[in-house]
C-alpha cells in the first residue's frame, strides 16, 4: 500500500514555496504583520528600556503636553505616557499569551477527544462548551474578583476559560471534516487506533484553522483585558495597563484628552492588527480563497 498522506492542503499552504510570495503580496495580512510586530517590539523594547521609569510619580510635572522630554506627555500622577504605554504592552500581551494557551490546549483537546470518540462523549462535552458560553470573560471576571480579589491571574483565568468552548468547537468541527476522509478509512484498515489517527492525521490537517483563531482570539483577549483593567479587575497598580491609562483619563477628557488618545490608539491598532493578520492568514491558508485570488 502507498505511503498515506498526512497533510491536507490546510496544512500544507506553509511549505509551499510561493506561500511566502503570495504573503507580502496580501495587503491585509501585510498590515496585520507589520502592527502585530510593532506590538511585539514595544513589549520587547519596554523589557531593557524605556524613556522614564513607569513606577515613579512627579507631581511637579503632572499633565504636561507632549514635548521632547515627555513625548506623549505625562498623566495625572507625572508618570510618563509613553513609558506607560510600551510596559502596557506587556501586560497586554502576557495575558493574550496565557489565556489564549489556556483556551487552545484545554479546548483543542476537549475538541479532538469529541470528534475521535463521538456518542454520548461527544455529547457531554458540547454542552460543556453550551454551559461555558452562558459565562463571557467580564462575568467570569466578576465572579472570581468577588470571591478571590481583582487581580491580572484572575482576569487570565477568566478569559482563559472563555477561550475554551470556542476552540472546542472549531476543533471538533474541523476534526470531524477530516475523519470523514478516505486517508482516515485507509489508516484505520492499516490498523491505527483513534489516537495515533488524531495526532499523525487530524491535527497535522487542522493546524491551520487553530493559527487562524489564535489571532483573533488574541485579539479579543487583549480587548477583554483592557475592559477587566478598566474597570477595576484586571491589571493591578502599580503595573501599567491601556484599559487602565484609559480609566484614569476618563475624569480628565476636557483638561487633557490626549490621555485618553492614546491608550484607545494603542488598543485600537493592535486589535486591528491581529483581526488584519487572521484575515490575511485565512485567505492564504484556505485553498479554495487563495485560487479565488
């Protein structure tokens, strides 16, 4: 019997050789790659330095416009806005990462196990996800804020749980497109179990969906995570957070708007960015959107 193939064009899109051509010729996945990178830069820039300290006050020089020694100005307590902004950054994406994680690996495993063992299985673990879908991210976050306190863990776990029955579902959706294949039949006549199909066969072939949903499942984390710190429950001082900045500009849109600018700025362009990179993704990675181009 021939070899059985083990990727699907989902999964093969990355290693062909005129993918990466295709890519920097796709205007949306261009502009998402070059804000998501931007994002990253910042977080990564803000780890050896930044313009000032973000953690000490100078009331002297509250509220100040921008200038050459404040670039974007400084807030209410003389923190720099611009230091603020690039370790906000790290906040931001410390929380998509883990949460993001926590939903990936739980979900994509609750959702492989449904499509591999189906029946009642299959059954328990879909109204799992019903049952997680009554509880957004922000409820969740209340719920645990008023059991064990605000905190940024709280706020991770929250959303992280809220990420899960999503990937659950894309997962098992996916999955169970693939073992409907005729390469699925000829693997379990070869006499592979349920899984060694699931790990050699369906993953290989549904990767690509699940890094399409990583970036826009980022994306919404890093919406949640601005909402939870503004109102109290995410990102703790003295630990600089955009939903944070955000809330503590609100007093102070007349006197000095550009506080509240630029945090909305900076969240608004790297949701934009992320949402523009999994569009871009998505077309590349489906075979039947990339031979429509």
């Amino acid at each position: 019997m021939s070899a059985l193939p083990v990727l699907a064009p989902h999964a093969a899109a990355l290693k062909v050789p005129g993918f990466w051509r295709r890519a920097l010729q796709h205007r949306s996945f261009v502009i998402g790659g070059v804000l998501t990178l931007l994002l990253l830069l910042a977080a990564a820039v803000s780890l050896v330095w930044t313009p000032w300290s973000p953690y000490e006050m100078d009331m002297q020089a509250k509220l100040q416009s921008p200038s050459w020694s404040h670039w974007l100005g400084t807030d209410s307590f003389g923190r720099d806005v611009a230091s603020l902004l690039l370790v906000g950054a790290r906040a931001s994406i410390l929380v998509g990462v883990i949460a993001v994680g926590i939903g990936l690996t739980v979900g994509t495993a609750l959702g492989l196990l449904a499509a591999a063992r189906r029946g009642w299985v299959e059954e328990v673990i879909m109204r799992f996800t019903d049952f997680s879908l009554a509880f957004p991210a922000i409820l969740s976050a209340i719920m645990m804020t008023a059991v064990f306190g605000a905190g940024i863990v709280n706020a991770i776990v929250a959303i992280g749980i809220y990420n899960i029955p999503t990937f659950a579902r894309i997962t098992r959706a996916s999955a169970n497109a693939i073992w409907s294949r005729e390469y699925i039949a000829a693997a379990r006549a070869c006499g592979k179990g349920a899984f060694s199909i699931t790990f050699q066969h369906v993953l290989p072939n549904i990767s690509a969906v699940l890094i399409v949903q990583i970036t826009i499942r980022f994306a919404i984390a890093i919406l949640a995570e601005a909402a939870l710190s503004y109102l109290g429950m995410g990102t703790q001082p003295p630990q600089p957070s955009w939903g944070r900045m955000l809330s503590e500009a609100q007093t102070l849109m007349f006197q000095a708007p550009l506080l509240a600018v630029f945090p909305g700025m900076a969240i608004a362009l790297a949701v934009l960015g992320l949402n523009m990179l999994g569009d871009g993704l998505r077309d590349l990675l489906d075979p039947r959107l990339a031979r429509a181009r």
